[in-house]
C-alpha cells in the first residue's frame, strides 16, 4: 500500500494509530477477495463466534429483530450457508459467478481497546454465467464490527450491508454480499 492511502487513512478523523489502521484496512480487502474468490474455508476462519452477518431489507432504521431483513444470519447459519455453496449444487451458482468488490471511502473508529468498527462504500460486479450472461451491479455501503483477537489477527464479529437499492426490487443473490 502507498504511503498518500495510509496518510490518509491515518489522517481521518478516528481514534486508531497508523498500525492499527493498516491492519484493519488490510483486513477489509482480503475480505472481499476471499468472497470474491469463493474461498469459503479462508473467508469463514475470518469470523467470530458471535457473528451476525445483516442485509437490511431497507427503510428508516432498520432493526434485524424487528424489520423484514434480506438476509440476517448467526454465526451457525451462515456456516450452513457457507456449506451449500462449497458443494457446487446451489443451481443458481453453478458455475460460480465471477465477482469484484471495489471498497472506498474507508472510515474507521475504536469501539473499544479490542474492538473497531469501519465502514466502507461497495460496488460489486458479479458476472453471471449460468445462463443470462449478464454483469449484475450491486452498491451500497458496509459496517464492519472487528475484534482483536489472542493471535493479533483480526475476526469479524457483525457485518451489515446496505443496499443502496434494498426496498425495491432485487434481482436473486446466490453468494454472501
């Protein structure tokens, strides 16, 4: 990574010294190139115990236990989710859609000594193969809720995905957002 993004990183109005800025940001992109890989092993050992993992189906303050969500998955379900589409015989995924997450406008801050949360804009390309042969075009914004863990890695423990077209309609999502 250049300097000018980590000096600007750094530079943000936030609680986390340069280290733990570079860590985190390293962090959120081998997230998304795990998912856009379909490394499910890798990408799944990058989560905690606690997970929830929230697709907001949209509206004004949305809340996973009271409003209609997309998708909203403990750590238990989404390593059934993750299951299903190790095996290949998800239809909708087969093949696997090529994808590219592009992140920007990181933002991060301290929740706690162990905690940090960031947020980044996302667009998603996904090519579909299986049959339209088609680049689908997905955007919005992440939340990310990240702990320390005993290693000094990162884990992820909450990640909410805010479609920017989440209340309208939706074409289907066969892969983790």
């Amino acid at each position: 990574m250049n300097a000018s993004v980590i000096e600007h990183v750094a530079a943000m109005p936030v609680d986390l010294d340069p280290a733990k800025c570079q860590a985190v940001l390293n962090f959120l992109v081998r997230e998304a190139r795990l998912a856009d890989e379909s490394r499910w092993d890798e990408w799944e050992a990058l989560l905690e115990d606690d997970m929830l993992y929230w697709v907001p189906g949209g509206g004004p303050n949305p809340d996973p236990d009271t409003t209609l969500s997309i998708l909203a998955d403990h750590r238990a379900r989404l390593g059934n989710r993750i299951a299903q589409l190790k095996t290949g015989r998800r239809l909708s995924q087969q093949p696997v859609s090529p994808m590219r997450r592009l992140l920007s406008n990181i933002e991060m801050e301290a929740i706690s000594d162990t905690e940090t949360r960031a947020y980044a804009n996302f667009a998603l390309y996904e090519y579909r193969v299986q049959s339209t042969h088609q680049i689908v075009q997905w955007a919005g914004r992440y939340e990310y809720r990240l702990r320390a863990r005993a290693d000094g890695s990162l884990g992820m423990f909450y990640k909410r995905v805010d479609l920017l077209n989440a209340a309208g309609p939706l074409p289907s999502m066969a892969f983790l957002i």
